[in-house]
C-alpha cells in the first residue's frame, strides 16, 4: 500500500495580505462607503482611455449622418435633373420658359399687325397666328404671348410642340421662336424652298444649291449642322422630321414626257441612302405631315396615306374627289375632299393618330376651315361656326360673322375667329 502523508499548509502564508484602511483610501483617493454617488446627466458622453485620457463624444455622427444624407438626396436630384434634360425635348429651362409664358389671361378681341392672315395652327393651350408683316403666339384664354415683326416677303409658318420656324420662301432667312424669345436667326446662302421643325428642336432647310438640284441640311436645336442630303435632278419640295430628330422624311418632284413623278425617301443621319422609298407615278405630292409621333402623313390630289416611322406601316384611304384641306390636332386628322367645280359637295374624313379612318360623311356649304379636338369636328362654313358629330350633324353653331379665315378651338363649346383684321371669342350654343 503506498503511503499516503497529510500535507501540512501553513494557514498564515495562504491567507491574503489585508491592506491597511488608510492605503485603500489612498489609493481610490475617496473613502470607502456604501453608498453609489450619483452624477448629474450630462449631454456629452465621456469614455476613458487606458492611459487616463478622456475623450469628449459630441455630435460629430449625427453631423455624419445628416452630411451623408444630404449627399444622397443631391446625388438623386442631379440624377432627376440629367434625366428630365434628355426626355424632355429642348431642355428643362425652355420647357419651363414656354409653361410660365402660356399663364395669364388677356381679352377678346385681339388685333393683329398685318393686312393678310396667310396661317394659324393651334397648339392647345395656345395658338399662332401669322399675318404679311408678323407672327403672333396667342393663349386660349386671350392673352398675346408674343407679337414679331418678320419683314418677309414671302412668309411660311411651321410649328412644333416646342417652337415655331418661319422662313421666307425664295429669300435666305429662317427664324426660330420659342414662347418666350427669338431662339435662332438662321441665313442661308441659296434660296429657302422649304423647311420644316421638329420637338426636340432638330430642323431641316432645303435650298437651291449651284451643282444640285437642291440641297436638304439638318441642324440640331443649337444650330450646329448634323447632315446633308443632295438631290441631283429632282427638286425637294417637301420636308418632315421625326419626334427625336434622328430621321427625316422627303419628297420629291420631277417631270418627264409631260407627267409629273414623285419620290418619297425616309433617311437616317448616317448614310445618304434611304431606309424607305416609295414612287408616285403621274402625281404630286402636296405636302407632310409629321404632326403625330407615330408617323408622318402624306397627301396627293385624290390620297391620304399615313407611315410609321418606325417599321413603314402604311394606310392608306383614297377618294374620288380632290382635297382641299388637311388639319392635325390633338385626336388625328381631319380631310375636306370637294368637286373642283363646286366646293360646296365635300366629303369629310376623320383618321386617328395612326392614320386609321375613324368617320366619313359628306357636308354642304363653302368651308373655309375645320380643326379636330375632343372628339369633335369644329366647321367654319361661310358666316357659321359648328360643331360636327361623327356622322356630320351638328350639335352647335353661332353666327361669326363675314370675313372669316381660321379657327382655333379654345374650349369644348367656344372658338377663336380669325379674320384679317383680328381675333374674335365666339361661344357655341345648342
């Protein structure tokens, strides 16, 4: 058996060392007591280092935190700001420039600078107007936006949903409008034939050119040229540019063996050579629409035909009689066909924005102006106003009067007058 022997432990070395009152005292530097001392509530947190040192906690993470969030809340109006200057069509400023400058109302009757009314086209909420000597920008509700003289002698008017560009046709210059001032003073060095606007401010000028036919320049909405197309043997007389200003559509006319031949050419900005082409036989084209986003609208003596930008859809609507007249507006198109020899026989015909036909009906009576809006047709027939429904009868008239050119809807039941001599508000009544 081993031999087990009890360990014998000094008690008085394993016990721990008592410190005396008076230097745990001094160590704490504070007498002992059972009670905790309590210190005022402080706004200020204080930490201790290891090597005694305190450090003051004040605000500097609340600073940190409203700094950071002040960054993000400018990164995301930057962001909002970059984006609303590349939707919007000519830029924040200008849009908000045309918005303040429609505000505000005026009274009817309006007198106009001139002796000749040559135009109208309406806008909305607003309308232009030119005369011989000037254009004019009206509200619906009266008030003269602006009113310039153009000395033109030849004067043409063409809009967008943003400016307006009148050119002299046969002479050199071009001048571009927005609601609030004269944008651009364009001169050219051949004569103006046509020219043409779009929304973002993209416009195009055809000209006569000494080693062409005639010349088609592009110029972004800052004037800079972008391109150039030439028509060796055919002359340009038409012109229309896309929604975002990167196609252009053209026509063009020439006469061989005594008939005339049209061409239709849709380019892009990178290549002289047309995505789209059609022919026309024995025909003129008269004009372009570009009006609606969609697509563009051509019109021939007896046709309407309506394309897609995007793919050249086409529709097409055809009529025995000749048109006289062709109007856009907020709904579609509306198209006065008549006979040559008697302009009271008209047919009436209301396409959508995609050129679809919605209504057709015939109308008697000399018209000297029609505007689509709300749905409605709004006739001005000799010393009458109306208003058509779908299948031509008439919902409202007034009497407005002898002298009267143009019209510009101003609400769902009232009208502007348009003579020579001013502008007049006209309400309809049942």
């Amino acid at each position: 058996m081993p031999d087990y022997k009890k360990k014998r432990v000094s008690r008085i070395r394993s016990a721990p060392k008592r410190l005396k009152k008076s230097r745990i005292q001094k160590k704490n530097s504070a007498p002992l007591t059972d009670d905790i001392k309590m210190r005022p509530a402080s706004r200020k947190k204080q930490t201790k280092t290891q090597d005694g040192m305190r450090v003051v906690k004040g605000n500097k993470l609340e600073r940190r935190r409203k700094l950071k969030a002040f960054a993000g809340a400018a990164a995301l109006i930057a962001v909002v700001l970059i984006v609303l200057e590349l939707v919007l069509p000519v830029g924040i400023g200008e849009t908000v420039g045309n918005a303040v400058a429609v505000m505000g109302s005026g009274d009817y009757p309006i007198e106009l600078n001139g002796a000749e009314v040559l135009d109208s086209v309406s806008k909305g909420a607003y309308y232009y107007v030119i005369t011989d000597n000037s254009v004019s920008a009206v509200s619906s509700g009266g008030k003269t936006i602006f009113l310039k003289p153009h000395g033109f002698e030849n004067p043409i008017l063409k809009t967008s949903s943003t400016r307006a560009l009148v050119f002299d046709q046969g002479g050199n210059t071009a001048l571009i409008y927005n609601l609030s001032k004269l944008k651009t003073t364009f001169e050219s060095k051949n004569k103006i034939i046509t020219a043409a606007i779009s929304r973002c401010g993209v416009f195009a000028v055809v000209t006569r050119s000494e080693s062409y036919a005639s010349t088609v320049s592009v110029y972004d909405k800052n004037s800079a040229l972008i391109y150039e197309w030439y028509s060796s043997s055919d002359l340009v007389n038409n012109v229309a540019i896309s929604p975002n200003g990167k196609k252009i559509a053209v026509t063009t006319l020439n006469s061989n063996g005594g008939k005339y031949k049209s061409n239709l050419y849709v380019l892009t900005f990178d290549s002289a050579n047309p995505v789209f082409s059609e022919s026309f036989e024995d025909t003129v084209i008269y004009g372009i629409d570009s009006t609606q986003r969609g697509g563009f609208a051509i019109v021939t003596k007896n046709k309407f035909e309506f394309i897609k930008w995007g793919k050249y859809e086409r529709r097409e609507y055809t009529n025995d009689y000749s048109i006289s007249m062709l109007r856009a507006g907020s709904g579609g198109f509306a198209a006065v066909f008549n006979r040559e020899n008697d302009r009271t026989d008209n047919r009436l015909a209301v396409f959508s924005s995609s050129g679809e036909l919605k209504h057709e009906f015939s109308f008697s009576g000399v018209i000297s102006d029609i505007e689509i809006s709300g749905g409605h047709i709004y006739c001005m027939s000799d010393n009458e106003v109306s208003i058509l429904n779908n299948d031509g009868s008439v919902l409202r008239k007034a009497d407005c009067g002898y002298g009267g050119v143009r019209i510009s809807v101003l609400g769902a039941n009232s009208v502007a007058v348009i003579t020579d001599n001013g502008i007049s508000k006209l309400n309809l009544k049942e």
